[in-house]
C-alpha cells in the first residue's frame, strides 16, 4: 500500500517542510501520495505535483480546510486513510494540532518528530529535550508519524504526479477560526533559514533587538529569540527556539546574550556552526559553539554590524 | 461547570539526564522529580476559572506510580479541589492516558479538560487531541489566552507564524502554552490544607484500559556530543572564522 504526506502551506505556496517529509515517506516505503488541503490551493497543488518521488497529489479544496483546523483535518484524513500503511506530517503547529486526533481514531500510537527511519516500522525520535535518542518500533497496524524536518533533506523538483481532487468530509461543526495574526517579515522563516541570529534576555529590550534585524538583512538571516526574550515580552512568540518552541539546524546560529539552558540548546544544537557572543565566559552556550566571543553585547553587535559593512554586506 | 486537569509527574526540568549504558532507556533513579511545568500552567488556568467563579470545581487526574499523588497534592495545594490518582508501574503512552482520561471525563462530565501541550520527558505532544478525538470534543491547542463564552470558547494559540484564535463548542480539550499564564507558588497554609483534600485511587483496569505499550523502544542512545570550540578574540576574528575557516557567512 501506498503512504500519504499531508502537505503543509498557506493556500498560496508549499513550504519545503512537505519535500523533506517526502524524503521521509520514501524511506518508509511505498508509492507517496500528498494530501493538498486548503482552499483556493491551487498553485500549492501544483507545487506538490513537482517533487520527485511523488506518485498521485490529492486536493480537497473546501472552506473547511481553508485554516487546516484540526477537527476538520481529522475527518478528511480519515475518510482517505483505507488506502494507506502510513500517513506522515511535518511536526509542524499544524500537523502537531490535527495528526494525534487521527492516531487516535485509528487506535494507533502516534510517532512524534521521528529524526530518522530505521525501517519501515522502526524510527528515532528524540526524548528528553534531545538528551537521549530513542528507537523505537511501532505495532503492525497503520503508522501515524510526525517528522521534525530539519534533518531530513528536502526531495529534489522534476516529478509530475497525476493530481486529483477529493471530495470534502463531512464537517464536524466543532470548531471555528476566528482570526489570526501574523508576524510579518522579509525575512526567511525560522525553521528554513540557512542563517539565524538569535537574541535573549541579554538584549533587554524589543527595542535593542533592532541590532540585530539589521545584521539579519546583511547576511540574509532569521531572527530568533529565546524563552526568556519571549516571555518578557521583546518579540513574538513564534522566535522562540527550543524544546518547545520551535526545532533549527541552520548553516549558522549566532546566539546572542543567550545563556544555553538545556531546553534553548534542544532547538539549536545540530545546527552546523554555532558562534555565541555572552559576556558570561562560564556561560553553557560555550560549551557547544565552535566560535565564542567573551564580550558586551552592546559593544560587539554594533562593532559586527560595521564590519560586516566593511566586508561588502549589504 | 467542572474542569479536569491532567497533570504528570516527570524528571524536573533543570535535571540533565542520563543515557543508561545498556541503552535500556533513561537514569531515574534518585532523580528529583516535579510536576511537567505545562502543567503546573494548566492547573493555574483552571485555579483562576474557580475564582473567578466560572468553575465550579477542579479535579486534578494523575495516572503513574504511587509517587503521582506528590504531584496531585502539589495541584491540590494550587487550589484544585480533589484528586483521581490512576495507578500504574510502567511507561504509560500517550493514547492509553487519553483512553483513561476519557473514560474518567464519561463519568465526571467536565465542561473543559486542560492539559500541557507537551509533557518535558517523553515530548509527545499528543495526550489533548488524542482524548479530544477519543471524546469527539474539540480542542484548542497551545493556548495563548482563554475567553470563556456561554458553550463555547475563544482560544488564541501560539502557531508557527504568529497567533491564531479558533472558537470551539464546549465540552472540549484545551492544551496549554507557556505564556497562557504565570503559575503561582503554593502557600504553606494551602500546602497544608491539601493534604486533608480527598484523593481517589484507581487502577486502569477499573476503566477497562489495557495499558500494554505499543510502540517498542528498541533502544535509547546518547546523541553525539557537541565539542566546544575556540574563543575568539575580537567581532573582527569571528567573522574572519565564519568566513575563511567555516565558510557559512
Ligand atoms: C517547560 C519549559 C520549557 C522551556 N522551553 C524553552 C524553549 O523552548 N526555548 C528556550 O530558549 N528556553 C526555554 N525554557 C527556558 C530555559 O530554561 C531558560 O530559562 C531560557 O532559555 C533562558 O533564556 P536566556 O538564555 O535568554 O536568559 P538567561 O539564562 O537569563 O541568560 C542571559 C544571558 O545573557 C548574557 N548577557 C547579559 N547581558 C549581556 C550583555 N550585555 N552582553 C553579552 N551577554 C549578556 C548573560 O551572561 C546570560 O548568559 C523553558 C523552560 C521550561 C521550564
Ligand atoms: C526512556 C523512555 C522509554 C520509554 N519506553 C517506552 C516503552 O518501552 N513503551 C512505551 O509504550 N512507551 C515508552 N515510553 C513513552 C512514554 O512513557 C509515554 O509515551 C509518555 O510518558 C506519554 O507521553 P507524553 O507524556 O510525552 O505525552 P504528551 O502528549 O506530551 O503530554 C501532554 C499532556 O498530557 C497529560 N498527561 C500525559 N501523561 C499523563 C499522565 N500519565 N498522567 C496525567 N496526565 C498526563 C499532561 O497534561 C501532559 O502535559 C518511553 C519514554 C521514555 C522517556
């Protein structure tokens, strides 16, 4: 039997989260299928129909799927899952909000934010913020996985699956949206961003991260924060990186005035070089950056932002 | 109206834990242990409906060994009302809890359950929608805020862009974020006063749960330790490194 990818996107454009469970699902086995459900998702559809690997896309296009929620999430997949062994999503909000209702209809466990497939019954997923790996190996049966998609490498472009639409499922009338806010930025999203500067309760300040958004626009990164610089209030919550905000394993992470508490070093440690600037030189960030600056941030943020000028970065 | 609040006892958040070297799983033992700090919000949030007279009780349900009723008195002792400690020996995964938490929401009939959005050991991030399914009730995950309305609710969620509200029909399952709320510290009268609170023990097989794991852990390793590496003198030198020597800027 075949598996499903449930595709995440915002109506208009498919994140590379979707590609990278791709790789995932082939690795499980069986033809991959994507589940398109949005409204107005056309160009998302399209989108998915090109990535390599991928045999048949399936598009429910229906209000009820404009925002994904999660009790209209699960009756679709349900109505689909016959015809599957396995049905994986991003570990994304959305795929953490609808997938365990589905698990849970099946009366299967699910398998959260697997790093690796061992086989097709046999995944790692990390435990204990990271601090121990388990493999584990779900019973025979469907397998409901969520996959936390920095570690797996996005499937290449160049397929062109067949696309089908699929009727809507019956709406539960449980739920509704309401609204939402959004941070809005040029900048590259967290969780695909090649380069991350990220500030802590050490900026002290919303105002003072501003330095650091202007070396981001240089060097084409995302800013992120930590627990500590959400919770007071400097920025949105959705900069925060960690065990339980959100996962990153950029080219680079520059922390900045970021201690390196066990819970903010969850969300950044695979990331592939890690520089710090803490004015704290026993601080345990330093115990896992390649590159360490024992210095005041206020002095070397803005020293870096010239330099950097200097280099030729605009 | 009644609200159930799930709270678990797991490793306290500030301990490092230990891979054990037959890869069984993971060092407990002699580890201090708390109540999942998602918990200790949920517990809050539901405290607060009490006083603010929307609830009417607060049932605390912890489903674990007999060390659980710690964690039940610490609810207790927060302003819960009473507390079902559910007993059992082993690893208890994530849909055996929501089958228990369901069969005790059948009985009770809570008007909303609070759950943490994740428990800090085993990370799964399932338990409220899986008894949400379980229930066919709706859920509001990552709850930022809580607006009680008359058979429904507003849920503003903390999501990967930003912030979403969905309102939902009441009864339904609300799983908590960190910022919903600032738990507060029990007193000693209250730490007092709730060791006199009753405390009902069960066992799964009173719900008619078979709580055999299902998933098979195969073996839990360490993951590969990150080396420190050198300090750099001046912005000037880390730059220089970021882009000669690792070539990521
Ligand atoms: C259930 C739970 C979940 C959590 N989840 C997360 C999570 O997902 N992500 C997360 O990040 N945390 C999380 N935490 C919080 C975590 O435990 C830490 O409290 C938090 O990461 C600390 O943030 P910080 O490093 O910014 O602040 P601090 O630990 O206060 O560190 C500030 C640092 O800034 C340095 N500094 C101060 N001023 C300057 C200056 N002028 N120049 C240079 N350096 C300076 C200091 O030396 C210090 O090292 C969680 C905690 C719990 C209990
Ligand atoms: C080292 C290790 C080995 C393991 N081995 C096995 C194994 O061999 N087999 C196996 O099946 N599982 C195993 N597990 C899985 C694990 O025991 C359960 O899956 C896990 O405890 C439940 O998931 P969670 O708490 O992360 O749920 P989450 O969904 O993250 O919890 C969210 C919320 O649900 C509520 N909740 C969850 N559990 C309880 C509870 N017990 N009482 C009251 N409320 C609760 C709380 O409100 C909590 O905030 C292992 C885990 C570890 C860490």
């Amino acid at each position: 039997m075949a598996t499903l990818v449930i595709a995440e996107h915002d109506n208009k454009t498919l994140k590379d989260a979707t590609a990278k469970v791709v790789t995932a699902a082939g690795q499980v086995g069986g033809p991959v299928h994507i589940l398109v459900a949005g409204q107005g998702c056309d160009a998302v559809a399209q989108a998915a129909s090109k990535i390599a690997g991928v045999e048949k896309v399936l598009v429910a296009d229906d209000a009820l799927y404009a925002k994904m929620v999660a009790e209209t999430m699960e009756t679709l997949i349900l109505s689909l899952a016959d015809k599957y062994d396995a049905i994986l999503a991003p570990a994304t909000t959305n795929g953490k909000n609808y997938m365990p209702r589905v698990a849970a209809k099946l009366d299967v466990p699910q398998v959260s934010e697997i790093l690796s497939v061992v086989s097709s019954d046999t995944f790692v997923r990390p435990i204990y913020a990271g601090n121990a790996l388990a493999t584990v190996q779900a019973p025979a049966g469907k397998k409901v996985i969520t996959v936390r998609t920095t570690t797996f490498k996005p499937a290449g472009e160049g397929g062109s699956a067949a696309i089908e639409k699929v009727s809507a499922a019956a709406d539960p009338g449980l739920s509704k949206f309401v609204g939402e806010e959004l941070s809005k930025s040029e900048r590259p999203e967290l969780t695909s961003a090649k380069i991350i500067i990220s500030g802590g309760r050490g900026m002290q300040s919303g105002e003072n991260f501003h330095m650091l958004d202007a070396i981001a626009d240089k060097l084409h990164a995302a800013v992120g924060a930590s627990r500590a610089a959400v919770d007071a209030g400097f920025v949105p919550n959705d900069y925060q990186v960690g065990q339980t905000g959100k996962v990153v394993a950029p080219d680079l992470y520059i922390a900045v005035g970021i201690s390196g508490a066990i819970q903010h070093l969850a969300g950044m440690k695979d990331s592939k070089v890690i520089a710090a600037i803490n004015k704290d030189e026993e601080a345990p960030i330093f115990q896992v950056a390649d590159y360490g600056l024992v210095a005041d941030l206020f002095k070397a943020i803005p020293e870096m932002n010239e330099e950097l000028t200097k280099l030729g970065y605009k | 109206m009644k609200v159930l609040v799930p709270v678990k006892r797991v490793i306290d958040y500030n301990v490092k834990v230990r891979v054990k070297p037959d890869q069984t799983g993971v060092d407990l033992a002699n580890v201090k242990m708390s109540m999942n700090p998602f918990d200790e919000i949920s517990v809050e949030e539901a405290v607060r409906l009490k006083e603010k007279g929307k609830a009417t009780e607060v049932i605390a349900v912890s489903i674990g060994p007999q060390q659980a009723s710690e964690t039940l008195r610490t609810a207790l002792a927060m302003g819960a009302d009473r507390g079902i400690l559910v007993k059992t020996d082993g690893e208890v995964e994530p849909l055996a809890v929501a089958k228990i938490l369901k069969a005790i929401c059948d009985a009770e009939q809570p008007t909303l359950v609070i759950t943490g959005k994740q428990a800090i050991d085993d990370d799964s991030n399932q338990t409220g929608q899986m008894l949400a399914a379980l229930l066919g009730w709706p859920q509001g995950t990552f709850a930022h805020k809580l607006e009680l309305g008359d058979g429904s609710a507003q849920i503003e969620r903390e999501i990967d862009g930003g912030l979403q509200t969905v309102e939902v029909k009441l009864p339904a399952v609300m799983t908590v974020d960190l910022r919903l709320n600032e738990p507060r510290y029990a007193s000693l009268p209250n730490i007092m006063k709730a060791k006199k609170k009753p405390i009902d023990e069960k066992s799964p097989s009173d719900y008619g749960v078979d709580v055999t794991p299902r998933l098979k852990t195969l073996k839990v390793t360490e993951p590969e330790k990150r080396k420190a590496g050198v300090k750099v003198k001046t912005v000037a030198e880390l730059l220089d490194k970021l882009k000669n020597e690792a070539g990521v800027i």
